[in-house]
C-alpha cells in the first residue's frame, strides 16, 4: 500500500526555489527511490527509483504524486531498468576483496514474476574480528507500455523515452523518459 511509504519536503535541499520530496519504500535502499523536485527546472528519478515500487498501484500513486506537486508543463526525468536489464545482466554472482572486505552479489531474476531479488553479504575486517551483514533487495522489472501507461494516468504527458543505446551507453535494457506535467 502507498501509505507506507514516506514523504516529506526539506525547503532548504535545493535551495530557494524548490523543495524535495522523498518517496522511499521499505527495504529499498534510501536513496534508489527518492525523487527530487523544484519548482523553476522539474524532478528527476535515478538509480532505478521506480523499479523499487513492486506494485503497478505503487507506480501509479509515485507517478500521481509527483504530478502534484510539479509545476503545469514541468519537467520529469527518470531512469529505468526494464526486463531485458534483469534477464540479461540479474543472474551468476560475483565479488569484490580488499585486505579489510569480502562483498558478495548474488542478482537473481524470475522471469514469470517480473521481479528481481538482489542479496549482498559483506564482511568487513574490524581489528581482529570479521563483521557480517546481509542485505537484500527487490526490483521490478515494468515493461515500457506500463511505466507509459502509468505516466499517461497520472497526468505526465509528452513523453520520450530514450534506450541507453541512444545516448551512448552499452546498458542494454535500461532507459531513459523524459516527460512533461500536463495538468494546469
């Protein structure tokens, strides 16, 4: 349900003109799911925000409420990864060691449920002893027609969405949208 998720305005964020909302959902990590807006140049969304919202519902009440609180024909940005990003690139595992950490990732994708499970176990040197954590985390993988079709209910118009192929990148199966607020 939307009503667990946070949202607060911190005027002094970004300076006189804007404000910034935080939108974050229970174990997403803090910052993958905020969004920031300003009243003068629009919002963005990065690290793959809305693929932290696991639910269609959820993504229709981000995407409503960013429309909210953007000014008319105001700009918003965001990234996502869709599935081709989780079939091609959520599966194996691999790691990283220094003298003083062991990271392990292990991505895991299911295709029928669109959803991906990512699980971090790091162990980090303290003096003499080994400290352990474990953290995991899941993503959705939406098809374009949805997070469109999400956009286009909430009243975010006007919209571009960009392959990574077309700025440049090699992150197949990641994009990049561009829209407007169409309500006045």
């Amino acid at each position: 349900m939307i009503t667990e998720f946070v949202v607060g305005t911190e005027r002094s964020a970004v300076g006189d003109g804007g404000f910034r909302i935080v939108c974050e959902h229970p174990g997403a990590a803090t910052t993958a799911a905020s969004l920031v807006c300003t009243t003068d140049c629009g919002a963005d969304s990065r690290c793959d925000g809305i693929n932290h919202f696991l639910s269609v519902e959820d993504l229709h009440a981000v995407f409503s409420n960013v429309a909210d609180v953007l000014v008319p024909r105001g700009v918003f940005g965001l990234d996502a990864s869709i599935m081709e990003w989780f079939e091609t690139r959520w599966r194996g595992s691999f790691g990283i060691v220094t003298d003083d950490d062991v990271v392990v990732a292990q991505p895991q994708y299911d295709r029928d449920e669109q959803l991906g499970r990512f699980g971090i176990t790091a162990l980090t040197r303290e003096g003499p002893a080994w400290q352990r954590l474990d953290v995991s985390f899941a993503q959705r993988g939406y098809p374009l027609e949805v997070i469109h079709g999400a956009l286009a209910a909430a009243g975010l118009g006007s919209v571009d969405i960009y392959d990574a192929a077309d700025i440049g990148t090699d992150q197949q199966g990641r994009v990049f949208v561009v829209c407007r607020n169409a309500r006045d």
